[in-house]
C-alpha cells in the first residue's frame, strides 16, 4: 500500500468506526422527517456502501495490484483461506468453550442485530454481509491497520487490527448499558481478527482475507437465518 493509501486509510478508519453511523442516522432521520422512513437493514446499507466506495475509489490502484497478486498465486492464496477458516472455526471453539468454562451463555447483541434484519430484508443483508462489509473491513482493519504496523511488529500488527475489528463491532453497545460484559462479546470476534490476519499475512495479498470473510459471514448466515 502506497504511503498516501495508507494516510487516507487511516484518516478514514476512525470516521468509519465511529462517525460514519452518527451521519448515516442523522441522514435517515431527515429522510423520515419528510415522509421518508428507512429500515434498519437499508441504513446499514447507506452505512457500508459508503465505506466500500471510500475504499474503492481512494484504495482502487492497491486492490487492483493486491488482486494481481493473489491471481498470480492462486494455489497458495486458497490455501490461506480454507486453513484460515479451520483456523477461524478451532479459535472459536476455544473461545466458546472458555466462556462455557464460566458459565457464561452469551448472546452476542449485534449478531442478534444482524440476524433480525437479514430475515427482514434478506436481499440487502446478503449484500451489505457478504460483499460491501467484506471489502471495506478488509481493506482497513487488515490492509490498513495491520499492513502499517506489521513493518514494526508482527505482534503489535496482530494485536492492534484484532482488537480494532473486536471494538468496531461492539462499542456502540456501550451505550445501550451493557457494562463491562461488552469484553466478553468483544472475545468473540478475536478469532475472527486473528484467521483473517493470518489469512492476510500468509496469502500476502489483500484479496484472500476479504474471500475468507466474505465465506464466513455467508456460512454463517446461512447457517443461523436458514
């Protein structure tokens, strides 16, 4: 990634991670003002679709150079996404059965959030989960995040884009009141961040990652909504 991707990345992930849903909402609440009322699933739409252009247009010469890369080792960036997902899938077990260890029988809010609105609008869901999300997070939290720190340190990179991608999903939580149990659904998407880092830093392109995403969200659809 070129240093001024990089910058604009940066610039970008916060407004991405926080600001972004603020805008989203004041723009669907204006839209209802004037008769205009938006569904959940149709603002998560606005919402990502305005990160996957962002990442699109600003990022399009890495993408177009990391899709070359991965077509030209293909075998090797297949590799990363099918041991990835055994990698996800064993790293989440053990988490699972961490928080069974506890007793703790967990519902995590913003899959429920995601659920509830994929049977409402499947069509856009299926969208927003397994294309534009995909896209947009990849690109930051793994090209962006982990790409800039893992010059420095490979742990660093790991530990960072992990626990920007946990927080990212879960701090507006926060101020529905959930308190400190926010850290225990937080633990469910480390193994989320560390597969598709790995993914990332074993493919060497950021086009595997996004794939192994794009699989797990719509595995994981498919699985709960039916």
């Amino acid at each position: 990634m070129e240093r001024a991707e990089r910058i604009a990345g940066w610039v970008w992930l916060p407004v991405h991670m926080f600001a972004l849903s603020f805008l989203v909402s004041l723009i669907a609440k204006g839209l209802a003002s004037g008769g205009t009322v938006l569904s959940e699933s149709y603002v998560t739409l606005i919402y990502y679709g305005i990160s996957f252009a962002f990442v699109l247009i600003v990022m399009f010469r890495y993408l177009r150079r990391s899709f070359g890369d991965m077509c030209d080792h293909k075998l090797d960036s297949l590799q990363a996404v099918i041991i990835g997902y055994v990698l996800y899938y064993v790293l989440g077990y053990l988490v699972s059965a961490l928080l069974g260890l506890a007793d703790l029988r967990l519902t995590n809010p913003n899959n429920e959030l995601v659920i509830q609105q994929t049977k409402l609008n499947p069509n856009v869901m299926t969208v927003v989960s397994v294309l534009l999300a995909p896209v947009a997070e990849e690109t930051l939290f793994r090209g962006v995040a982990y790409g800039t720190l893992r010059g420095k340190s490979v742990f660093l990179a790991y530990l960072v884009s992990t626990v920007l991608f946990a927080v990212y999903h879960m701090w507006s939580f926060l101020l529905d009141g959930y308190g400190w149990t926010i850290l225990l659904y937080m633990l469910q998407y480390v193994p989320g961040g560390i597969a598709l880092a790995w993914c990332y830093e074993k493919s060497k392109n950021i086009w595997a990652p996004v794939f192994l995403h794009m699989a797990i969200n719509l595995i994981t659809l498919t699985i709960t909504v039916g």
